[in-house]
C-alpha cells in the first residue's frame, strides 16, 4: 500500500531535494519532513497547499495511489 510520506518522499527525491533542502523551503524542519515521510505525522492543510505549490501539482497527483 502506497502512504502519503511514500509520495512525499518520491516527490522529493524526483526534485533533487534532501529532507533539509525540502524542509528550508517549506519554512519547517528536516525532522518534520521526516515525520510526513514516516507517517508519523500528515501535514496541517497549510503545509498541503505549500506542497502542492512548491511541486505545481494537483492534490489528485500527490495522492496518487495511497486509497487504492
């Protein structure tokens, strides 16, 4: 089963980014960014929509996969 930290992760990594890099962007911290990746924490709405931005994706894209 695919998790939104599966997809989070594949993003980042298709971006060339590390945890701190991605973390520096989205204004939070690497140890928060491995949280989503971990699934031990889902990003607020807030942080969603920065994703989304950051990436110019739909939220259809980010969660591909994850209710399959």
């Amino acid at each position: 089963m695919i998790t939104l930290g599966d997809n989070l992760k594949e993003l980042r990594k298709l971006n060339k980014l590390s945890q701190k890099e991605f973390a520096l962007r989205m204004q939070t911290t690497q140890q928060r960014v491995s949280e989503w990746e971990c699934n031990k924490v889902e990003p607020s709405l807030y942080n969603l929509i920065k994703i989304l931005r950051l990436y110019n994706i739909s939220f259809e894209e980010l969660i591909d996969g994850v209710f399959d």
